[in-house]
C-alpha cells in the first residue's frame, strides 16, 4: 500500500512549512475582496497563515497580507479577517 502525501503549505507570517489543513487560507477574488476561506477551494490569490492570535498580529502589524495578495487592506479589513477566521474555525 501506498503512502498518501499530505499537502503542505508555507505561512505567510512564520515561513513554516505545514500541512494545509492547519493552516487559514484568506483569498483574494477578482473584485480584490479579501475574505477567509474555509474549504480552500475558492477562485482567487490565496495566502496561508497558521490560526493563532500572535500570526495574526504579526500580520496586521507588519501588513504582509497586503504585500501577499496585491491589494491594500485597512485596519478595518484586518479586524474582519480575525472575526472571520474565529468562524471559520468553529
């Protein structure tokens, strides 16, 4: 029997390799609308960050998100990403 690969995939705010699905995936779509995306499946850029408070500070602290998906995000936009994300997660 085969060995299934596991998917990984790089964090945006702590460069490390894990698997996908301990990852967040935030998406931008072709309206440049950044949103969570919780299947991993929607159309657009995707950035992956790990689901912990400190990644998300970090992010919104040194707007990487931003530089990741081409599009400028306000403060605003960031606190609705880290309620989306508490969703998501639930």
């Amino acid at each position: 029997m085969r060995k299934q690969n596991t998917p990984l995939r790089k964090c945006i705010v702590t460069n490390e390799m894990k698997p996908k699905k301990e990852l967040i995936r935030l998406v931008r779509d072709a309206d440049d609308y950044v949103s969570v995306d919780p299947s991993g499946k929607k159309n657009g850029r995707g950035a992956y960050v790990t689901h912990s408070p400190e990644s998300f500070q970090t992010m919104r602290e040194k707007d990487l998100l931003s530089r990741h998906l081409k599009v400028k995000l306000t403060a605003e936009d960031y606190e609705r990403l880290i309620d989306e994300s508490k969703e998501a997660s639930r």
